[in-house]
C-alpha cells in the first residue's frame, strides 16, 4: 500500500510561517521506522502495511501533541493495490516507461 502524507501542527502562534522544524520531527519518526519513503515539498509518500503505516503516522500525531500542540493538521491519502510491491519505485517506472525517457523527481 502507499500513503501520502501531510502532517503539521496548525493553530500555533509561531516566530515564522515554516513549519519544517515540526515536519522534521515527522519525518524524523518515519525514518527510523524503517519502511520505504519518499519526501517532497508538498507530502511523504510512505510504503507499507496499513498497520505498520498508520503505526509510525499515530507516533508522529503523538510527537507533535506533547511538544504541546493542540491542533495538528492530517491529510492522508491511501492506494490500496492488492499484490503489488516496491511501488514508490515501481509507479514512476512505470510512467517513465510510457515517456520513453527519464523524469525529473
């Protein structure tokens, strides 16, 4: 399965409008879980079991609670294929494949 993820405590009065110290807590956590990622600009895509995934996802919501925020903003997307593997990889490949070239990722 692949999920794409967007994590960030919302609501907060902050010295700037970046969130990137918080979003590397986040991706801190999906890092040491040890399931393949990928970051981007915008969203993690994460590959994995639903409960191993949405295991590491709750430990980043609680990360971020008890650095003491109150409102943390979620956006989870899920595609759940059945029999297919490596993905993250696998999907751009793919795409690549019908291009007959390489993209910019």
């Amino acid at each position: 399965m692949l999920f794409q993820l967007t994590m960030f405590p919302s609501g907060q009065k902050r010295k700037s409008a970046s969130v990137s110290e918080h979003v590397a807590k986040v991706i801190d956590i999906i890092d040491k879980s040890g399931l393949p990622y990928k970051l981007s600009p915008m969203s993690t895509c994460i590959e994995g079991s639903w409960d191993d995934v949405m295991k590491v996802i709750n430990k980043a919501r609680m990360k971020l609670r008890k650095l003491g925020h109150d409102r943390i903003y979620i956006n989870i997307t899920v595609d759940d294929r059945k029999g297919y593997k490596n993905r993250l990889i696998g999907k751009i490949k793919s795409v690549e494949n019908k291009l007959g070239r390489k993209v910019n990722i």
